[in-house]
C-alpha cells in the first residue's frame, strides 16, 4: 500500500465522484431487480467494505422500508442457504476482487434463491469472473483503501435511493457537494487541534466513538491507522465507551475521537469530554453540521480520515517507522 499511490488516489476521489454523479444509472446490472418487492438486503464484505457496508445498514434501518443487514464475509459463510428467498438481494464487496473469504461468500451466496450481485474495482479479478451480475466502482487501490471505500460508498447509496423511491419511501438527495468535500478536513479549529496534537495519535491509547451511521466510521478510522500509520486503535458505540467502564479507567494515556451523529449523540460526546478533560486525556468531537444529508457527511467524513491515515502514516516513515503491508503478510 505505498503511500505515493494513496496521496494520488486521495487527490482523485473529487474527480471520480464528480464522474459518477454525471453518470445517469451506475447500477446496469441491476436492471432486471424489481425493487419494490425486495424483502432483505444483505452487504457482505470485509475490512473496509464492512465498514461501508455498517453505514448503509445503519441508513436504510433508519428509514425502515427494507430489513438491510452488513455482513463479514466469515459470518456470510456461516448463514443458512434456506434463509434467503427470491425477495433478498445480496451484494457481495470486495475492492480488490483477489481469493479471500470475500470471494469465498460471493460463491456461497450464488448457491441460494436470492438475487447476488458483487461490487469491484477489479474486472478481470477472480472475483469478477464468478459472476455476470456486477457492478465496477471505477476506483483506484494500489495504496491504502481510500478512493476505492468513497466510491463503493456512493454506489450503495445511489443502490438505497433506488430501494427508497421503488417502496415509495421519501429518501435525501445522495449526490455529493463536491466542492465542499475538503471543508472537514480543512477546518481551522480541526488543523489547529491536529497540528498541536498529531503526536499524541502515536503516544497515547487511541479509541474512536460512533452510533449509528457513524458506527461504521469509528470501525473505518480503526482501519485506517492500522493501515497507514501502524497505530493500533480500538472503536466502540459511544454509549458503549460509558456503559463499559472505558470512560472511568481514561487517563493521560488516552486519545478519544468521536464522530456522533444525531443531537443527542451530541450531548452525550460533551458529556463525555467534560470527564476526559477531567481525568487528563484527550478528546476531539466531529460534531456534524444542522440538516446535514447522510450521503454528503459520510463522505466528508471518510475523506478526512483518509487524509488523517495519510499524514500520520508519512509521519511515522518520517521518523524512521516501518510499515508493514498485505504482501509482507503471504
């Protein structure tokens, strides 16, 4: 995962967005999918794609007209062929499309009544040849999973408004505003805190904090420093982080970024930090902002942690750190 192909892949995500909004469909394998009458929708993947996949879950719950379940891929394997009928779709992820548990689900998957469809950057991939049924993101990955995660995004987003309007369910708006895609990142308080604080991420005990939608981005932004900067960080629900004990047994050891996404998530992270600040540990809160639209935050969101691995992973080689990658592993 070199990082010279991550910052080229980062700096191309806007282009790539801007691309996919102007395309009129992006979902042509699914033409023959009478939407209305889906029952269940699974998202099947792992690492990151599970992480894309907790969003979306999260989403479409939230508005109620399909049951969607996230998946990991070992999980997938486990489930029954008998639980899936003709009114289940499933959508099997995996970016790179190489052998792994991913392809392993995909072909389970194949084996039941339901419509399956995968999701690739990679055609010609052992994984794109299981199947006909199959949607290309267009993405990039040869550095770290960044632009490959924001356009698998936006295909299942684009695939939950097409579930919405088909069950005649009210959905937002799910294009991008992809000028302002840079703002999270580029704030000034934001740069201010890191620019004080980027050591602490090497330092300290690092714990991200979600709920809900932003339950799969605490999940992504774990991924991500273990992924670039080598940092081992944990996730939790943010009602987890107090129900635990994790609150009480914080010190001057800890680094806790929480991501909330409803007003009362809000409280609870000012909560929150009033006893971390108390107890010596540091904290940042990504507070979104009023009338945000799901699909435009999330990617917002992801693509400041994108930026954040990046930084801290060139950080780390900096001072003299060795990254350890997927190839050093086989």
């Amino acid at each position: 995962m070199p990082l010279s192909c991550t910052r080229q892949e980062i700096a191309g995500i806007s282009g790539l967005l801007s691309a996919m909004q102007l395309q009129p469909n992006g979902l042509e394998a699914l033409a023959d999918i009478d939407f209305a009458s889906l029952e269940q929708l699974y998202l099947v993947g792992s690492g990151d794609s599970y992480a894309i996949a907790l969003m979306v879950e999260a989403y479409l719950n939230r508005c109620g007209a399909i049951q969607c379940r996230a998946v990991q891929s070992f999980t997938f394997l486990g489930l029954a062929t008998d639980r899936f009928s003709a009114g289940s779709l499933v959508v099997v992820i995996s970016a790179s499309g190489r052998p792994s548990q991913v392809l392993d689900a995909f072909a389970h998957a194949l084996t039941t009544k339901a419509r399956v469809v995968g999701m690739t950057n990679s055609p010609g991939s052992p994984f794109a040849q299981l199947s006909s049924r199959m949607l290309f993101t267009q993405a990039c990955k040869k550095g770290m999973p960044t632009q490959s995660s924001s356009a698998t995004l936006f295909l299942l987003m684009r695939l939950a408004e097409r579930i919405l309007q088909a069950k005649t369910v009210a959905s937002e708006m799910t294009n991008v505003d992809i000028p302002h895609l840079s703002q999270d990142w580029e704030n000034a308080q934001w740069q201010a805190w890191l620019g004080t604080h980027a050591e602490a991420f090497f330092s300290r005990r690092v714990v991200f904090l979600g709920n809900g939608m932003t339950w799969g981005m605490a999940y992504l932004a774990s991924n991500l420093m273990a992924c670039g900067p080598q940092i081992e960080a944990h996730f939790l629900p943010i009602e987890e982080y107090c129900h635990a004990l994790r609150l009480n047994q914080a010190n001057q050891q800890h680094l806790v970024v929480m991501f909330p996404e409803k007003e009362e998530d809000q409280l609870l992270c000012a909560s929150i930090q009033q006893r971390l600040t108390r107890q010596g540990a540091l904290s940042y809160c990504f507070a979104p902002p009023e009338h945000f639209r799901a699909h435009d935050y999330l990617q917002r969101n992801m693509l400041l942690l994108f930026q954040l691995s990046l930084t801290l992973a060139e950080r780390y080689v900096a001072m003299g750190g060795e990254r350890v990658t997927f190839e050093d592993m086989k």
